[in-house]
C-alpha cells in the first residue's frame, strides 16, 4: 500500500508539473502573439512610381514590427493595382488618391472589396505651371490663356503652332482630368498633351527651362519638382476659369479645388491607405496601423529631393523611411502599440 501510495503520490507531482508546463506554454504562446499579432502572416504591397516607395516603406515597417512578412512590393499602374487590390492579389497600397482615383475604386468593387483607412498624407495638389518669367512678360495667369494662338506658341517646342503641355502617363488617372480640361475649355486647337515616361519628359522641361525657354507642364505634390522649379520663385500655378472634372469624381465645388485663392482645376486629395476587405477583417492590428499613421507632406517632397540628388536606390529609400522613424520615434512607437493592442 505505501508502494501504491508513493506511485501516485509521484504520478500526482508528475501531472501537476505537465500541467504548470503546458499552461507555461500556453502563456508563453498568448504573450508572443499578443506582442507580434501578424506573425505567420504575409503581406503584399504595391506603388506605381518610386517616388512613392518611401512612404510605402514606412508603412511596411510598422507591419513588421507587429510580426507581419512584408514580401518586395510591387510596382504597378494605379488602374491595375486597383484590381489587384480588389481580388487580393495585394493586400493594400498607401499611394491611393480618394478623389483622383475614385473610378479606380468604384471599378474595383468598391465598399464591397476594398476599404479606405486614415489619411496617410493630407491636402496633396495637382495642376498646370509655366515658368514665372513667361508668366510676368505676356500676362499669363490661366490656363484659358492658352486659346490664343500667339500665347500657345510661346509653349511650342516641335513646330506645330500648338503649346505642348508636358503630362500625365496612360493609367494615372490625372491624364483624363487634362484630357476632360482640353475639351472642356476648347483648348484642342491650341494645346497638346504629351504624354510618354513622365519624368523623362519632366527632365526636357527642366532642361529647356535651364535654357531660358518657356515651359509648361502638369505636376502635382509631394514631389521633387517643386523643388526644382520652386513654385511662386522659378514657376507659378495656372489657374482654370471654372472648376470642371470628369464626372467620376463626383461633384466637386469651386472651394474645393482652390488652394491660396487660385482655382488649380483638380480637387485637393488626400492620399489614403487603400486595402483589401478581407485582410483587414481578418488583421485588425494592421487596420489600427493604417488608420493612425500619418506622414507631413514636406517630409515627403525632402525625402523626393533626395533621390532627386542621386539617393535612389531601393536600399537608400528603406534607409530614408528608417531614418524618418528614428526622428518620429516617439508618435511610430505609439501607433505600433495602438496597433499591437487592437491585435
């Protein structure tokens, strides 16, 4: 009977240690998942032109640091990468313009497929400028100015009596903004819209401004060329003689697409994290992050002019989204945590 009484006495001491190990476990698991939510999960993005990978990268280490597999983003045009969004090919972007790219969305399934989350970067811009010079000698302050002939010649650069209007890339969105304003203020027998690589066609309308020849050129904000041709200092925003857009955007007022009392013809956006539905059901840690964090657009129009400078590899546009972090430590650790805790 002491035998038997030892064994289970022994047997006893034995299960309870199975037992404090496999709660031990348990815990230990709860606290790592708690601590790392996306762990095991992979996560895809994308952006369209480079210049948009830095805030990308932000965005991407926020994920990782809540465990999450962030694989190499894609690179591709705002049209497809909708799309692909849309039936979870990727999991989300942060370069998604709410009203220039409202077709994109509405084509892609809209609330059904796809959610926006915060505002990652808030009153980004879009418009024509000229250069000042040109601007100030034959008084030039619209776009409608354009529909003399002689004014259009000033912007004539292959021979054909018409401006040409350095703009926007097949597939970006802004290209049927021009197109609608072409036909909308009976600019087509004056002015031309060039279309092809938009910063290669960006770096001949640098050159010939360099050259002292007049310019004239669609861009937007952030983005390095402002701080090449410095707004109000080498160029200056043309204004349009009434708000008109495709109707896809809806019904945009006057005040809307007004910045500093000059009418720029586009609505002043916001670009917001766009993701696939079913992600951010499933990962609400990931949803915290992208509605919290945000990003100062002049943060972003620095971190274009240095890769404007050369700075533009892969390898040193992750190193610039570090380096943003570290000096934004303090509000990133608290949208992590915020995150982590939604998790």
């Amino acid at each position: 009977m002491k035998t038997n009484s030892k064994l289970l006495t022994s047997f006893a001491i034995s299960a309870i240690a199975l037992l404090g190990a496999i709660g031990l476990a348990q815990a230990s698991q709860q606290t790592t998942k708690q601590a790392s939510p996306g762990a095991g999960v992979r996560v895809t993005t994308a952006y369209s032109v480079l210049e948009e990978k830095f805030q990308t990268d932000i965005v991407s280490i926020g994920l990782e640091q809540l465990g999450y597999e962030v694989r190499r983003a894609k690179e591709l045009e705002y049209a497809t990468m909708h799309v692909d969004l849309a039936n979870g090919g990727i999991d989300f972007t942060a370069v998604h313009w709410e009203k220039l790219h409202s077709d994109f969305y509405e084509n892609s399934g809209g609330d059904g497929r796809l959610e926006r989350m915060g505002v990652l970067i808030d009153n980004v811009l879009q418009g024509y400028s000229i250069d000042k010079a040109t601007a100030q000698k034959h008084g030039i302050t619209s776009l409608a100015d354009l529909k003399d002939p002689n004014i259009a010649k000033l912007f004539d650069t292959d021979g054909n009596g018409k401006a040409n209007l350095t703009g926007c890339n097949p597939g970006w969105g802004c290209e049927l903004v021009i197109e609608h304003h072409l036909d909308e203020y009976r600019l087509r027998d004056t002015v031309e819209h060039d279309q092809g690589q938009y910063f290669a066609l960006m770096a001949d309308t640098i050159t010939r401004y360099e050259q002292n020849e007049p310019i004239l050129y669609y861009t937007w904000t952030p983005l390095w060329v402002s701080g090449v041709l410095v707004p109000d200092q080498d160029v200056m925003w043309l204004e349009v003689p009434y708000t008109s857009l495709p109707e896809e955007q809806g019904n945009i007022s006057e005040q809307a697409t007004t910045v500093e009392g000059k009418n720029l013809g586009f609505a002043v956006d916001e670009q917001r994290i766009l993701a696939n539905q079913e992600f951010i059901d499933n990962n609400p840690a990931a949803a915290k992050l992208f509605e919290l964090i945000e990003i100062p657009i002049d943060d972003v129009s620095a971190q274009n002019q240095k890769m404007r400078n050369g700075e533009d590899s892969p390898d040193e546009i992750r190193a610039h989204a570090e380096e943003w972090i570290e000096q934004n430590q303090s509000q990133f650790n608290q949208w992590v945590s915020q995150a982590r805790q939604a998790g």
